[in-house]
C-alpha cells in the first residue's frame, strides 16, 4: 500500500506539474534538419509536414526563396525565434488549399479540454500573396496523418478558426479557442478547412483577384488555458536536450508505445498495477520507439514509470478489458 500511494502521488505530481506542456513539437518552427532553399519545403522543418497542397518553410538561415524578412512571399519578420511556415488559404486560379500537419508529443485524452493557440498574419505582397484576406483559418485535429498524395479532405470543419476576416499585413494575430477531445487525436494540422463557398473574403489594396497566404508561427496545445492562450517560443523548448516522452494509446487494449525525441542514453521501463505489485520490467532500452504487449496484465489501471538519467517519470494508462 506504501508503494501505491507513493505511485499515485508521483503520478499527480506529474499531471499537475506537466500542465504547461505544449504538445506540439518544434511549435515555432525553429528546428531544421535541411536549411530550406525553396518552396513546398515545410517537411525540413523537424516534426512538420504536408497534410494537403505543398506548403512552405522560412527560416533565417535561407539565403533565396525561403530567407526571413524577406523571401518570395513578402517581408516579415519572425514573431519569436527564426522561422516560420507559410501555407495559401485561399486562390483565383482554382480551388487551393495548404494544410501544415505534425503528430503531437502524445495523443489527447477523451473527455480532456484541451485550449489551443496559434499566430498569423497575412503576406504583405499585394500581387500574387496578398490580393484577397480570408476568415477560417484554424486548426484541426486527426487520428491519422495526411499527406501531398493522400490529402486531408475540406469537409467546412475544424475545431478551431477565426469568425473575421484576418487583414492585417504587419500585426500577427493570434487565433485560440478550446475543445473537449472526443477521439485520442494523435494529429494537429492547420490552414483553411472550409471550401470556397463558406469561405468569407476580402480584396486587399483594389486588386481583382482573391489569393491569400499566410505565415503561421507560435503553435500551441496545452491543458492550461493560460498556458496556451499567451504562448510564445522563449528559445528554452527547443533548445532543450530534455526528452519529449509520449505514452500511446491511452485508454488501450493490449499494447502501448513508448516513444522518445532527444534520446541519447539508454532508459529502463518499470509497469506497475492499481495495487502497485510490479508486472513488467526492461532495461537498457535504447530505441527511439518501443512497442511494449500488455495483454496479459490483469489490472484497468497501470503506472508506467520510465527512469531516464536517473530521473523518475509516471505516467498513468488505462487498459480497456475486451
């Protein structure tokens, strides 16, 4: 009983303590494998990719296309750090939409409100970017990811945009909203969701034809409202050497997954059951990603606990009985 008690103490002191946690990965776009030197480049940017049309990456270090202030899509700087991604949200020439996807650090709880963030604000480039102002730019949430070849489809929903019409050129807007989790969403994806016809617009500068594109940067989802409606990259995040450690699927039947980011030292799994007893143990553990069976463990309710530099970290799973 000591032992439980114990577990069920570090367990809410890793909830509470991790409320301010942004489940986006590389939410400012600051972390690059490639240094992008084009369009249709956001994959460069560590944790993003397309999830529909060929969005883009910007980041200081670009030299062409891509370079901040000054690229191919206007002249803006950054809102924090160094980069930012671009997608178009709307065009003239044919129904167009780019949608910028990552999976998050770990998926969302059913039933759990999650408050989520994002800034933007629209190319300053009147020919070509900026003709035309939209509203609906949002975020929404999948259970599967998307691709350039197997895009997310735009079926007018989302479970965040913005209601107005987002005209500013200078000034970055911060769109951010909440939503009760009604799947374990494992995706984040942002952009235009609403066809053209539930789409409002505005023409910019006396231009005739309607093309947006906006930047995007500062994304964020968190259980603390606070948190999450004020966030901005203060360079400690991504920078840090401090593992991402994500627990999936949770609630689960008869496995769960360990996934690590920033993994540079082995690790050591210990499972325990709702009466504390140890029921699984694997050390030494030194890929990114473990698949660990938990079917034959006979309890709802299992404390993974995961020791890691000589640092304890629990985490609470529920197992669904078939």
């Amino acid at each position: 009983m000591k032992n439980l008690l114990l577990l069920l103490c570090l367990t809410l002191w890793a909830v509470c303590g991790n409320a301010q946690v942004n489940l986006v990965p590389n939410p400012s776009f600051e972390l690059y494998d490639t240094c992008p030197n084009s369009s249709s480049q956001i994959q460069f940017a560590i944790g993003w990719s397309s999830f529909r049309g060929s969005p883009d990456y910007f980041n200081t270090c670009a030299t062409t296309f891509a370079t901040i202030p000054n690229n191919q899509v206007g002249y803006q700087e950054p809102l924090s750090g160094n980069g930012y991604a671009g997608i178009w949200g709307y065009a003239s020439w044919g129904f167009y939409r780019e949608i910028i996807g990552a999976q998050l650090t770990t998926p969302l709880i059913i039933g759990q409100k999650y408050y989520v963030s994002f800034e933007t604000v629209l190319s300053n480039q009147a020919l070509g970017y900026g003709s035309c102002a939209i509203d609906k730019i949002g975020a929404k949430f999948s259970t599967i990811p998307f691709s350039l070849t197997n895009p997310v489809p735009i079926n007018n929903s989302a479970q965040l945009y913005s209601s107005s019409v987002i005209t500013d050129t200078l000034n970055w807007k911060r769109i951010k909203g909440s939503f009760v989790a009604d799947s374990a969403y494992s995706f984040i994806m942002l952009g235009n969701f609403f066809d053209d016809a539930h789409t409002d617009t505005s023409q910019i500068g006396g231009q005739s034809n309607c093309d947006c594109y906006y930047m995007i940067e500062n994304v964020c989802v968190s259980t603390d409202s606070s948190y999450s409606y004020n966030y901005t990259y203060t360079g400690i995040e991504e920078n840090s050497t401090q593992p991402t450690i994500s627990i999936y699927p949770n609630p689960t039947i008869d496995y769960i997954n360990i996934g690590f980011t920033y993994l540079n030292e082995p690790y050591t799994v210990t499972i325990y059951d709702v009466l504390g007893r140890e029921v699984f143990f694997k050390e030494k553990i030194i890929q990114p990603l473990e698949h660990i069976p938990i079917d034959n463990i006979n309890s709802n309710i299992l404390i993974i606990q995961i020791t890691y530099k000589n640092k304890l970290i629990n985490y609470k799973i529920i197992k669904i009985k078939q």
